[in-house]
C-alpha cells in the first residue's frame, strides 16, 4: 500500500464503506438473536429512537419500510408516529452497535492494511494496486453480509471526498463508482445541499444567488464563491463540487480532539427573549452533543459555549468538570450556567448593547471513563439515598401487613 500523500493520482484507489442504517441493522440483528423467529425490523416499519412508552424524543435510524412513508432521522418521534402510526419503536443499544462495529472493522483490516475508521460504522480503505477495485469491493460486501448479517455501501474513487459521495448513491447493499472522469455525468446534476460538507445554511446562502445544482459551484467563479461565502468556506465548495479532495488515509482513526454543535438563531437573542429564544437552543444543543458522545464512547472533561453577536464576533466561554460526563443534563446545565454569565452578567454582552445570532455547545478534554475517580460526595450521597429507599420499603412492608396489600401505593417518582 502507499505511504500518506495528498497528490491527486488516478491510480489512487480509496473506498468509502458504510454501514447501511447501521442502528437500525444492528438493533434488529440483536432482536433476532434474543428471539428467535420474532420479525426483522429491517422488514417492517420501524426505527431506533425516543422514549418508547412516551413517545418522545428523536428518531436516530430507520428501516426502508419506513422511509417509504416518509419517516426520516432526526426528526420528532410523533411527528414520525403521525405519518406511520404502525411504527415500531426500539431503544438504542451502544453495547451492541460497539460490537457489531468491531467486527465489521476487523474485516475491513483484512483487505487493506489502511483502514481509516471515521465513525462506528463507516470507514475509509487505501485500496491502490487493487487489479479490479469494483469485484473486490463485490466480495467485501458480499462477506459483511454473509458473518455479520448485515450490509454496507461501498464507495470507489481516487479521493475521499468522491469515494464517500459514491457510497451515498443508491441503497441498500451496493457499489458505486464516482471516478474523476465521472464527475460531470454524476455529481453535477445534484442539488447544491448534496456536496459533502455543504450544510443547510451554505446551500441556503449558494440558492438565494442562483447557485442549485453542485454542477452550478463548480462552474462559478471561486472568487465569487469567496466573496459570499469567505476564504475558507468558498474554496471549499469550489474544489468539492470540481472532484478534488484528500487523499490521505490514516493507518489509524484519530482521537476525537473535541465535539461541538452550533446553530443560528431565528431570531436575534436579546435580553427580553433570552428566555424563550436561548435556554430551548442551549438544551437542543447540548443534546445533540450527549448523543455524539455517547455514539462514540467519549466523556467529556470541559464543557464550553460559543455566540456570535451582531458584528459578527465570536465570544466564548469554557469550564472544567469534577469529573467528566457524557449526560445531556450535566452538558445543559454547564452550558447554561456559562451563557448566562457570558450575556447576562453585569459585564456580558447584553450589558454591553449586543444581541446574538449563533450558538454552540461544545465538550472537550475527552476520555473514554477509564481514569475517572469516585466522586465521594456522590457516593454518600447514592449510599445515603438507598439508606432511605430500604428505611420507606421497610415502612410500607409493615404497613401492608397490618392493613394490607392496597393501603400504600408508590408515587410516580418512586418514593
């Protein structure tokens, strides 16, 4: 195999290998195992996600069934139920996905020595000097399918911007190809949202100047794509929608530095609508970052906030955890703390006239768990805690032996 290069070279071969609706796959693979002739989700409608008996929550990975009628990731479980009230709702189980994603990268590492894993259940493989890329990568899929009951895409090009564009072609189960020389006939004609990298707010900006299709970007005028979009961003959508893009695969997938999420207000966020506009977006936020953490086995050891205010500057704010966390409700209520010192303190930037237009929810310094320490004050605490739990249970038992069975019921909350 090759060393680390980024020189574009037409006898660079990458794939792109992606595990199809991996936790959707993965969670009924599980179901199989634990009852046997029980239904495949993969054949039903249904989806991975939200509070099964309330019915909260997001919608994380479907079945095709349901895609037909119209369910999609991310979105509100009842809005999924309202279009598919036969859906079928089952929890998430990282325990599981870890050790499905083991194994499918065990057998990647088996036909490349350069595996890059980039999320638990995709992966890109350095395949140069491979004599026929397309049937090796047939048989690839065709083994993931045959010991793990699963199956993936497979994405073939000379980098991997291209080579993970061809993955996202047509599902289930299949291998595509997205070759330079391909790139007019293939790529051009989709709309400008469909670039990697290009996000909503960018293909927002790029539509509202006539620019739709990725053919569009490509045919513009970089300095115009800079002009509106900035250095960075503009080169980027320029070289993306052009077919270039790196073709360095490292022999092992980097640690996860940080995670973060942000996103821009409908409205400004002023002092009079903090309330109503920013604690929804901080508990949004935050969520979305106690997902990826959990996705990928990360406890963050600081949790960090970030706005734009109206002249386009960016402030931020940061603090250390006793101990680090991947729950939704330590990263909110850190974020929050942090926010309202950051706009509502006698020095912040409310006090100082601005108002904000973007907002991000970071976490950072990231462990795996293994060098936590016990936190006493929450071990007394719990043990304080179950203390009393044994003393009520105790209390309740007595009861309903003297007065029986229906005289004391537990509150909702258990106590």
């Amino acid at each position: 195999m090759r060393a680390e290069s980024e020189k574009q070279d037409k006898s660079i071969c990458i794939f792109h290998v992606d595990v199809n609706s991996a936790f959707l796959s993965w969670s009924a693979l599980k179901r199989l195992k634990d009852q046997p002739g029980s239904v495949d989700l993969r054949t039903i409608p249904s989806a991975v996600g939200g509070d099964i008996k309330t019915r909260h929550g997001v919608i994380t990975a479907k079945s095709i069934p349901a895609k037909k009628y119209g369910v999609k990731t991310g979105e509100p479980v009842v809005q999924a139920l309202a279009k598919c009230p036969q859906l079928v709702l089952v929890r998430s189980d990282f325990t599981t996905y870890r050790s499905y994603s083991h194994a499918f990268i065990r057998i990647l590492h088996e036909y490349s020595d350069l595996v890059e894993q980039v999320s638990i259940d995709e992966a890109y493989l350095d395949m140069t000097g491979v004599q026929n890329p397309q049937e090796v990568a047939d048989r690839l899929r065709a083994e993931i399918r045959q010991k793990l009951g699963f199956t993936v895409n497979v994405g073939i090009s000379s980098n991997k911007l291209l080579a993970k564009t061809a993955s996202d072609f047509e599902k289930p189960d299949k291998t595509h190809t997205l070759w330079q020389e391909e790139v007019p006939g293939k790529l051009w004609s989709l709309p400008i949202g469909e670039l990697h990298g290009c996000g909503r707010a960018t293909a927002r900006r790029l539509g509202s100047m006539g620019i739709l299709t990725i053919g569009d970007a490509a045919h513009t005028d970089p300095a115009v794509l800079k002009a509106a979009l900035g250095n960075k961003a503009g080169t980027y959508i320029f070289e993306s929608a052009n077919g270039r893009g790196s073709t360095v695969i490292h022999g092992q997938a980097e640690d996860a530095k940080s995670y973060s999420n942000e996103t821009t207000t409908a409205v400004d966020i002023t002092r009079d609508n903090y309330q109503k506009e920013a604690l929804p977006i901080i508990r949004y936020l935050s969520g979305k970052v106690s997902k990826r953490l959990k996705r990928d086995g990360f406890r963050a050891g600081t949790i960090a906030v970030s706005v734009k205010t109206d002249d386009f500057k960016r402030h931020s704010r940061q603090r250390v955890l006793a101990e680090s966390t991947d729950e939704e409700d330590t990263i909110c209520r850190t974020a929050g703390q942090l926010i309202e010192d950051l706009l509502l303190s006698p020095e912040g930037l409310f006090a100082k006239g601005h108002s904000v237009r973007l907002m991000g929810v970071g976490a950072l310094k990231l462990d795996t768990g293994e060098f936590r320490q016990m936190n006493l004050f929450d071990y007394l605490k719990d043990r304080k805690a179950e203390q009393k739990k044994a003393k009520l249970d105790g209390m309740m038992d007595e009861i309903s032996r003297r007065y029986g069975e229906n005289a004391l019921k537990k509150g909702i909350d258990g106590t």
